[in-house]
C-alpha cells in the first residue's frame, strides 16, 4: 500500500505459494546447512523402513528430526526417550505440507532426560518394594465371565477392545471405568477407576479380569502410566490385570506391575478373551475322543470276559463228561450204521439168490435153495444179534469208563477236591503253607478251612 496515497501497491513482486515455498527452502536450508542441536529425545519411533522418527525437545520447545536408514547403523548406543542427545545434521522444507524437520546425520548421547531419570527412580523404588516380583503375579482367568476396562471413553481403545472382544466370544460381560489417560490429574483418575471396578466387583458384579490402556504416543503423553499412584492402585487390585499402553516398543512402570503386558490395547483383549468357536471345538473334539474310548474300552473288556468265560468252559469238569458223552453217542451212531450197512448188503444178496432161483425154477432145486436160504436167514440173525450184543457191552464198558473218572463219582466215595486261596487245584502239601485259607470241594457241598500245619508224607503214598 502506498504511504502517501493510501491506495495499494501493484508494482511490488506477488509470489506463489510454490514459489515462495521454494525461496524459503532455499534460503532456511542454506542458512542452517550445518548445524548442532541438544535437547531431549522423546516419542521415538523405531518401526518405520525409511528411519528413526522422534522430537527433540527441551523446557520451551520441539523440533521433529530424522534418521534415515543409511546412518542408522552409525549409531554406536542404545536411543530411547528421555536421553538427553547431541545431533547433527541440516534443516529440511518440506513444500507439500510447509513442514520443516531436523535431518540427523550424527547424534550423539548426553545423558538421561529429566523424565527418564523420574522413570527409572521409581521403577527402582518399586522394585524393591517387590511391586514387580513374579511371585505375585496372578493367572489370568483362561475363560472370564465379566471384563472390567479402564480408559479414555473418546479414545478409539475403547472401540477396539470392546469390538475383538465381543467378536471373539459375545456373551462376556463388559465393565467400562472412565479415565482421562493423558494430562493433568490422569494418573488419578486411572488408579480412581481402577478401585471403582474393584468396589464393583466385590459389591454387585464378580469381575474377573481389567484392561488399563490407552494407544501409542511420546513419554509424556504415557506418563500417567508410570505414574506411582497408577502403579500402586495397580498392585493394590484384588482382580488380575492386563496392562495394554502404547505399542509393542512402549514400556511403562504398569507394564512392570500388572499382572500380565500385552503390546497393545486389542492384544490385551485377545489375551483376555478366547475364540468361542475354538473352545467349542475343543470341547466337541474332547467329547469324541472320551466316547471313542470309552467304546473301545468296553470292546476289549468284553472280549477280555468272553475268552475268560470260553476258557473256564475248557476247564470245566461238566465240558469235559459232556464232550465224552457226544464221543459215546457218535461211537453208538456209528455202530448203528455198520450194523445196518451190512444188514443191507445181506438182504442184497438174497434178494440176487432169489432171483437166480426163479431163473432155474426146478421144484427141488427150489426146495434145496429154500432150506439153503432158511439157513442163510438164521445165521444171519445170530450174526446181527451176536454183533448188536457185542457193540451193547463195548458202549456200557465206555460208559463204565467214563464214569469212574468222573470227579463228581469220586467224590461220592468221600473224597474232596482242594483249591488254594488263588483257586488253583492242591494236589501237593507243597503247594500250601501253614494258616493259608483253602476250599475243600465235597460231593453236596465245600468246606472254607485254614491250614494249621503241614506235614510232608516220608514217602509218597501210593509206595505205601
């Protein structure tokens, strides 16, 4: 605008944003080709392909600096928040987004930050009060009925974790317990939260496990995690907890206290909740295998009983008289059809004499062969009954014989049979000691006695 007139100037230079973007590039990038900068290191990321990404800061300000990944490897110690740093490197422009950012080229370390060293105070403190021992720590419920949670209902946590939990198995219960998790007063309001849902759990609702998280960001924005009132209320919980601050690469002092860490906010719901289908699986595949054995077994003890049943048969002194009564009746079958074998084959040949009697039909020849025949007929009678007979004494002689060695005959005549307590046949003093319970099997009965000594015959009895 014109001093003087007061009417605008249209002869001064007008530049584009491009433009001017380009010329301040230019100017800033030269002017600050070269140059050292100490600060703090504080919200490192680590996890990017292109390089290491943090803010540098102190009391008043930040400034956003770079590593790329060719002097990564350069770095000759450990980088992480809260050390104090020496950097070199250039300012960068970038036009897209008018964006300037610190490009490191070295860095060296200074010492620990101001929020490093409250950081590992405490945690050293806590340590040694045996806030962090493992001793302590408690299982977290494999199958939770109610799930208490602790964060910030705005954040988008909340949504995450409700949503894998109800995904993975819908009908657990859920308990939210709002918490400012960044700020002033956070630390409070978490440890606050944290005895609301302990409260609850006694008085109305068993809760079975919480969640205390937020999602990712720079030491300050997690320092309400490591905070010593959120840790105590931590350690203090009657209910396990699952502490889920940050990303995988974030730790804080309720890491350190909680009863189990998980890397992120819907890691920790995964840890806390099972996949209701694989348990249904499980269980289902569980009830096969107990059905499929449980059939296999009642299949091998049948099979067990049966060949037990089969072989006390075999033993049996009832098998055995049966099994020599079938031989007896087979032998009297047999005889039987050799008797009447023959008696055919004799009718056979008088009936072919006869035959050949009519073929010659003379009177007296008749006669003759008639007397012949008669002849014939009766010696054939006394054959048969003489064969009969004598078949008749060999089946009673047999069934003579089998009944003399039956035991049960036996023990008509007074005698008995033994059997030890292992029910096996005592057919020797040797087989028994003395006060030995035994079984003396009689002819209407058995007797159950105890030995009260044993005497060995001098010589066996049948020397006598």
């Amino acid at each position: 605008m014109n001093k003087d007139t007061g009417e605008k100037d249209f002869n001064k230079i007008i530049l584009t944003v491009s433009e001017f973007s380009r010329l301040l590039k230019a100017t800033i990038e030269n002017a600050f080709y070269a140059v050292g900068i100490k600060g703090e290191i504080s919200g490192l990321k680590t996890n990017y392909p292109s390089g290491y990404y943090f803010d540098l800061k102190d009391e008043s300000a930040k400034l956003k600096c770079i590593i790329f990944k060719s002097d990564v490897s350069k770095i000759k110690f450990d980088i992480k928040d809260g050390l104090s740093v020496k950097v070199y490197g250039r300012i960068n422009l970038y036009e897209p987004r008018g964006e300037y950012s610190f490009i490191v080229s070295e860095i060296e370390p200074l010492g620990c930050g101001e929020l490093y060293i409250l950081f590992e105070r405490l945690k050293e403190k806590l340590k040694q009060e045996g806030l962090f021992d493992e001793s302590r720590k408690r299982v977290i419920p494999s199958l939770p009925e109610t799930i208490g949670i602790v964060t910030s209902k705005s954040g988008a946590v909340l949504h995450d974790i409700v949503k894998i939990i109800k995904s993975r198995f819908e009908n657990i219960s859920i308990i939210f317990a709002n918490a400012s998790v960044q700020g002033q007063n956070s630390a409070t309001e978490i440890a606050q939260a944290i005895e609301l849902l302990n409260l609850y759990g006694r008085t109305k609702r068993k809760i079975d496990v919480i969640i205390v998280g937020r999602g990712g960001g720079s030491i300050e924005d997690l320092w309400a995690f490591n905070e010593e009132i959120t840790a105590r209320a931590i350690y203090n919980s009657s209910i396990p907890v699952i502490s889920a601050v940050g990303h995988e690469t974030d730790f804080t002092i309720a890491d350190f206290v909680a009863d189990k860490r998980a890397s992120t906010p819907s890691n920790a719901a995964e840890m806390a909740v099972p996949v209701k289908s694989e348990l249904v699986r499980r269980v289902e595949t569980l009830r096969n295998r107990i059905i499929f054995g449980a059939v296999n077994l009642i299949s091998s003890r049948k099979a067990e009983l049966s060949n037990l049943i089969k072989n006390m048969e075999k033993v049996s002194p009832k098998r055995i008289i049966q099994d020599r009564k079938i031989r007896v009746y087979d032998l009297a079958e047999s005889l039987q059809n050799l008797a009447a074998g023959r008696i055919n084959l004799l009718k056979l040949n008088v009936s072919h004499l006869r035959k050949r009697l009519l073929l010659k039909s003379p009177l007296n020849i008749f006669k003759e062969r008639k007397l012949y025949i008669n002849g014939l007929s009766d010696r054939l009678k006394r054959a048969q009954e003489t064969t009969i007979s004598s078949y008749k004494n060999i089946v009673k002689t047999e069934s003579k014989a089998l009944n003399s060695l039956s035991p049960y005959n036996v023990l008509k005549r007074g005698y008995g049979i033994v059997f030890s307590e292992e029910k096996t046949v005592v057919s020797s003093v040797l087989q028994v000691k003395g006060n030995e319970n035994i079984k003396i099997v009689l002819n209407d009965g058995s007797l159950k006695s105890k030995i009260m000594e044993v005497e060995p015959a001098l010589q066996p009895l049948n020397k006598l």
